[in-house]
C-alpha cells in the first residue's frame, strides 16, 4: 500500500472514532442541561436510583466513547451505543417523569436512522417505544390524558423523525456520492492542468525567443527562460520588462515611454514584427523583432496578452552586408558598362561594317544594356533601405507612357507569338512622375512577356475610378501559388518554378515597382491562379 493509501486510510478511521464520540456527546451535553434543571427545581428527583442509573450510565458511555477505536471494530458495534442510550434514557424518564426526559429519544433514534438507514430507524422506534409500553405497564398506573403523551404521541413523534432522518440522509449520501464524483473530476481536471502548466512552461523554456504574458492591469504572469537571458544581458531584474534604452528600426531614434511595444501591448494593440534595438549606440546592442497578441475574456473585454520577442541581430547584419556588398559590386560595374555600351555605340555608327559583325555587335549591346538595367535594379535595391526613391511629379499623360511601353516590348513579344492588347483609351492625365511609371509599366510588362505561354495574350487596361487611376496588367501566364503571392513582393524573391526555368531575372523589379506606386500615394497588387494566369493592379491617385 503506497504512503497516499495510507494517509487516506488513516483519516478515514480517524473520522469515524470522532463521530462516535461527538454523537454521544451532543446527548450528554443535553443530558447535563436537564440534571442541572431538576436540580435547581425539584433536588429530591435526582436522588432517585433509576434517574441516577440512567445519568451515570449516559456519562461512563460518553467516556467510553471517545477510548474506544470504534473503527477497528466492526460496523455493527457502534449501535450498542445509542441502545444504551435508549435504555438509560427510558430509566431516568421513569425517576422523573415530570422532566420529559423522553424528548431525549430523538437523539439514539437520529443516529441510528442515519447511520443503519432502515433497519437502524426501525429497531430505534420499536425499542424506545417497546421500552416506553413496558414500563407503563410495570408501573400499572390508570390510563388518563396526561399519560397519553408518553405512551402515544412521543412514539408517533419518534417514527416520524426517524422517517425524515432517513430521508434526510438518503439524499445527503446521494449528493455526497455526487460530490465525491464531481470531486474525482475535479482532481482528474486538476492533474490534467498540472501536466499541461508543467508542459506549457517546458515549452516555452526550451524555445530561444522571450515569451512574456500579462495581465490586464499589466502585471507579468510570464516570464520564459529567453526573456529572462535577455534581461541578464542588460542587468536588468526578471520582473522589469522594457527598461532597457530602446531605439527604433533605424538604431537611432529613441521610443518615447508609450511607444514601447510592451507598453502597446498592455493596451491591446496587436504587433507584428516590430524592429526594435536593445542597447546604447556604441555599446552592446541587440535587434528584436517584436510581436503581441491581446488575450480576451468571455465577455469580449481585454484580459491581458502574450508578447513574444526574437534576436533578429545577425539577421538584419547579414541583410546590411549583402546590401553593402550589392551596391559596392554594383558601382564597381556600373563604370565599365557605362564604357562598353559607349564603344559598342562607336562601333555601330561605323557604316563600313559589314552585316555578319553588326548583328554580333548589336546581340552584345543587347546584353550590356539588359546587364546595366539589372545593375541599376541592384542599385536601388540596396540603397532603398537608407534612402526613398528620388520623385519628381508633374502633369503626364498614363495612357501614353503605356502605348510607348507596349511599343518598345513588342518585339520581344513578337519572338514567342504573344498579343499585346492596349485597352486604353484617350488621355489619362494625373499628377506623378512620368519616368518612374514608365519603369513599373516597363516592369510589369516584361513579367508579362517573360512568364507567359508561348503564344499567350498579354492586356494592358487604364481606367479612372472616381480620384483613382487602376492600371491593370493580366497576362495568360504559367501564375503563381497562394504562398508565392505572399512573398511576390519580397526583394529578391523568385518562385520556385522560375528558379528552376532558364528565366533571368534578379527579383528585384517588383519591389522597386510597387515602392514607387506607393511613393505616389498608391498601391501594386496581385492575382493569380496557377497554370491560368496572373494580374497586376496599380491604384494611382489622379493628384498628390
């Protein structure tokens, strides 16, 4: 038997000695109060041998009571006691019959219907009112009125508290047997919630990143093993979030208190991917990539939230050197470029050459102006993240800069049989900057020509709506994945297919592309279906 078994064993027994003794004790107590009293108004009366039997009786009982290990014993002997009782009860009832001491039945038969359920309220009943009966008859005294209490309503009295103890006790051992069921499920749930806490803080001490959870009031519930690290990097206490200097994305600007993504949190603001940096300039610093989640009651009322912090140093390191390292090759290729287009243009104005050499020097201006463009796309990738795209907006017309760009594409359409179609019709003036639309139109078309089916369709359509100008670009395409859609503008990216096609391309022109639609107030989006085709928009405002 296991120590728990034991302990449990222990209580049980112990519960049923206390009991006894405190059923036999609530008589005695009453028993007192009733001496006391027939001493006080009538002292001969308790000088009476039966009346003294029947009290010394009820007290040696009491004593024993509380002696005697009643839960060692078997069941039945603990209703010798209160038919002891009963006999002692009876015998002070005839030393004095003016005290009613026979009310004091109500005790033995009480604890005999609760403890034996039927058959403990039927002996109850019968023996007190058998011993009643006999006792009148031993006496043999005439029958009036005033012994008709004794002989016929306090046995009547009896079995009906005995009939309500009994169901009393029915429906209490029914709702104790509930209890003890919904107690198991109780503990059964309690265990269950011990695991998944135990596993729950497993968890969240294993992950590397900071996991904090609070309350509604702001008060920290949880602090992860990661969060806790990150506090000791600064010397800052575990139960103190957010104390350390904080500076935005750009390491420089400092956030003000209420600007701090903890202190949005606890308002219920919901993050995504916030940059902040951990440290004074010049001294440790650390880049975190914040998130939060506000948590919600029944109600729908605020209940606290969970913020969950990741050191995206090295990360945002590594993307600053290949910038670093993309613009230094890029202006390190832009000089010699510049210079080879400028002889190939010498060389092509010479009339003197013949067919065979002019047609290889034009394939190689070709390529040097197709590698210039992807050294400018380079360009202004890496020097996007420091500094906007130089803007510069006047009065332009959008249904021309798209006929001049179907125009200059149309040849390489024409080698893999696509149709271009210009919906567009009639001027489409807006305020903007004529050369950056010509590069997304140029762009977007050339992803239209480049990722389309040979022999596919390509549609070109400008429309106002309202203030909104909606350049729309669809093509019959190889299209694009939901996943893929998500990331189309990410720079550098390619899809997965194109990567493994003989398709050129650096992933860097949709990006530029929707950055400046943006820059004039705009938005580039995207739709597509996979093997059907894909469509860009581009919403444009008529004016700044």
């Amino acid at each position: 038997m296991s120590p728990g078994s034991d302990a449990t064993e222990a209580e049980r027994r112990s519960r049923v000695d206390r009991a006894v003794f405190q059923s036999q004790l609530l008589l005695a107590a009453a028993l007192l109060l009733l001496v006391c009293a027939a001493y006080i108004f009538d002292p001969t009366s308790v000088l009476d041998v039966r009346f003294f039997t029947g009290v010394a009786l009820v007290f040696v009982l009491t004593g024993t009571t509380a002696l005697v290990p009643w839960s060692r014993l078997p069941r039945w002997t603990i209703a010798a006691v209160p038919l002891i009782d009963i006999i002692a009860i009876n015998a002070i009832r005839n030393g004095n019959s003016m005290l009613g001491a026979g009310l004091l039945l109500v005790f033995p038969v009480i604890w005999l219907s609760s403890y034996f359920g039927l058959g403990g309220a039927v002996v109850s009943v019968a023996t007190s009112s058998l011993l009643l009966w006999g006792s009148a008859a031993v006496v043999g005294g005439p029958l009036t009125l005033a012994s008709l209490p004794g002989l016929l309503v306090l046995p009547i009295t009896l079995v009906f508290i005995a009939t309500t103890t009994l169901t009393t006790s029915s429906r209490t051992a029914a709702q104790r047997g509930l209890l003890r069921q919904q107690a198991d499920l109780l503990e059964v749930a309690l265990r269950r919630a011990r695991r998944q806490e135990q596993t729950l803080d497993e968890v969240l001490n294993a992950v590397t990143f900071a996991v904090v959870a609070f309350g509604r009031d702001g008060t920290l519930s949880i602090v992860n093993r990661g969060q806790r690290e990150l506090q000791a990097q600064f010397g800052n206490p575990d139960d103190q979030v957010g104390i350390t200097t904080m500076y935005k994305a750009d390491r420089t600007t400092p956030y003000e208190p209420g600007e701090r993504p903890l202190s949005r949190a606890v308002k219920g603001e919901r993050l995504d991917d916030v940059v902040v940096w951990l440290g004074e300039p010049g001294e440790h610093r650390i880049a975190l990539s914040v998130s939060s989640r506000p948590l919600l009651s029944p109600d729908g009322e605020l209940d606290g939230g969970v913020m969950v912090s990741r050191d995206v140093t090295a990360e945002i390191n590594a993307i600053q050197a290949r910038d670093d390292l993309v613009a230094s090759v890029s202006h390190e290729l832009r000089t010699p470029l510049t210079s080879i287009l400028g002889y190939l243009e010498l060389a092509l104005d010479d009339e003197t050459l013949d067919a065979s050499t002019r047609s290889m020097l034009e394939v190689a201006s070709s390529n040097a102006d197709r590698l210039l463009a992807l050294v400018a796309d380079l360009l202004t990738a890496a020097s996007e993240k420091d500094q906007q795209i130089v803007m510069s907006f006047s009065q332009c017309d959008l249904a021309e800069i798209v006929g001049q760009s179907i125009e200059a594409q149309s040849l390489a359409a024409g080698e893999r049989g696509i149709t271009l179609e210009n919906a567009a019709s009639g001027p489409v003036l807006l305020e903007a900057d004529g050369f950056r639309l010509r590069q997304v139109m140029d762009n977007l078309l050339t992803n239209a020509i480049k990722y389309n089916n040979e022999n596919g369709r390509v549609e070109v359509n400008v429309r106002a709506t309202g203030k909104d100008i909606e350049l729309t670009v669809r093509d019959t395409g190889i299209g694009l994945s939901e996943l893929e859609q998500t990331k189309l503008f990410d720079r550098y990216f390619r899809a997965e297919g194109v990567r493994q096609s003989s398709i050129h391309g650096s992933g860097l022109g949709l990006t530029i592309s929707r950055d400046i639609v943006r820059r004039h107030g705009g938005d580039l989006t995207v739709t597509s279906t996979l093997g059907v085709g894909t469509t860009f928009s581009a919403r444009i405002p008529r004016s700044r």
